[in-house]
C-alpha cells in the first residue's frame, strides 16, 4: 500500500431493510419514515475512487451502526432510537424488539459493520501509522422533532469534532474551505461528534476523525427524495473537500 486512504464512514445511506420481524407498522408508514430518516445519496456525494469507504447495507431504522451498542451509553435511547429503533421521529412505537432479535440484528448487521469499520482503520494503522475518518452524513433542512437542536435556521454544511480525535488544524482547513467556496458552516451544530472505533475511541491519538454533514436543501427534494438540480454542484462540492482535508494528511 504506498499511498495512504481517508477511511469514509458512510451509516445512513441505504433504504435497505433485511427483515421486517418486530415491526407493527405498516410499509406505508416505513416508507415515510425512511424518507424523514435516510441520508440519501451520501454514497455518492461522498464517493472517492482512491479512497476507503465503509458503507452501510441495512437503513438506520433496521439498525444504527453510528449509536453506541449499549443503550445506557447512548443519549438517543431515552426517545426510543438507540442502537435499534423502536419509536419514530413522532414519537409513535414502531418496533418491538426482544432480546433475542436484539442479538440476531447486532451479531449479524451492527458487529459485522464495525469489524470492517475497524479492519480500515487498523490497516492505515499498519501501514501509516496513523488513519483519517471522515464520518458522512447530510441532515433535513428543518430539525425533526427528536432533534436535540431545535434551531430553524440551519448551515448548509456541518463538522462534528472530537475533542481528543479531531486536531484544529482540520476545523481550520474546513472553516476556511467552505469560506472561500461560498457556504455557511456549522461547527458540531446542528449536529456533533466524530465517529471512531471503539477498539481506539479516546485512546489512539492517531486516529483522527470529523464529521463532515449536507443540509438536504443543497441537493435533493426532501418531499419526493428526488435529486434536484444543484445536486452535481454539492457533489463537487463534497469531492473537492474530501480532497482538501487528504492533503492535510501529512501535516497531521
């Protein structure tokens, strides 16, 4: 291996539900809820050929691989969407979940995930000494209302940071990338943190990881699901930043 991958964390793309077991509403109402939910296109938006990228093959609503695996762990569980979701963005139950369905959908989805999540990580490692992860997502241009911000008013771009993950020199290039390309910039707002395995989270200060999120605004119709026009506009956009953030690789 002679040049060194970012490692592209991508969760929520997929609309794919391997199985139905536990669910009590309708496809309808899935549907629904797949389109509230889904980051869709971000394995496209994100899409870099020389690089590393950990896609997800199961939507969120069947399993989250970006929550923690234990409940108690994740702030998100107190409204029914932890690890497995078992109420809606409304607040309506969804999914009964026993313990044994809990250990199929996490031995065969979640685990199998961050193995290979993991696998990435631990390769840069091996042959780099060190690894970069660009965690994802894009977000609805309104909060849902699970949200924990409730700010209308949202940026057309995101970073999540890690306080022991994420350097300043990346939320710096980032500031100044979207800056100079003409769009607005949250930092760790609407949303915030910065994925890592656990094998390293909070103890390998080189893995490095920030979250990069697209309002849906910039690229789709939130109504429909449907790519609108400025869509190959926020893919070059995403492309010339993943870029950008590749070329600090060896500053970090």
């Amino acid at each position: 291996m002679s040049t060194q991958k970012i490692i592209l964390h991508i969760p929520h793309s997929s609309l794919n539900i391997p199985f139905s077991d536990g669910f009590t509403i309708s496809d309808d109402e899935i549907d629904q809820e797949l389109l509230k939910l889904t980051d869709r296109y971000t394995d496209d938006l994100f899409h870099s050929p020389h690089d590393e990228a950990i896609v997800a093959g199961f939507s969120r609503i069947f399993c989250d691989p970006e929550r923690f695996p234990n409940d108690e762990d994740e702030v998100m569980a107190q409204f029914g969407m932890g690890v497995l979701y078992e109420k809606s963005d409304d607040g309506k139950e969804i999914r009964e979940v026993s313990p044994e369905l809990r250990q199929i959908i996490m031995d065969g989805y979640y685990h199998e995930h961050h193995r290979a999540f993991n696998q990435a990580v631990n390769l840069q490692l091996q042959y780099f000494e060190k690894a970069l992860i660009i965690d994802c997502h894009s977000y609805p241009g309104k909060p849902l209302k699970r949200d924990l911000d409730q700010t209308p008013d949202r940026p057309d771009f995101n970073i999540g940071t890690d306080l022991f993950h994420t350097p300043q020199l990346l939320i710096d290039i980032s500031v100044d990338f979207f800056d100079k390309a003409g769009y607005s910039l949250g930092i760790d707002w609407p949303y915030k943190g910065a994925i890592v395995p656990m094998q390293h989270y909070r103890k390998n200060n080189k893995v490095f990881s920030i979250m990069l999120e697209i309002n849906r605004v910039l690229y789709m119709n939130e109504a429909t699901g449907e790519k609108t026009d400025r869509y190959e506009e926020t893919k070059r956009v995403t492309s010339d930043y993943i870029n950008t953030i590749k070329a600090a690789l060896s500053r970090l």
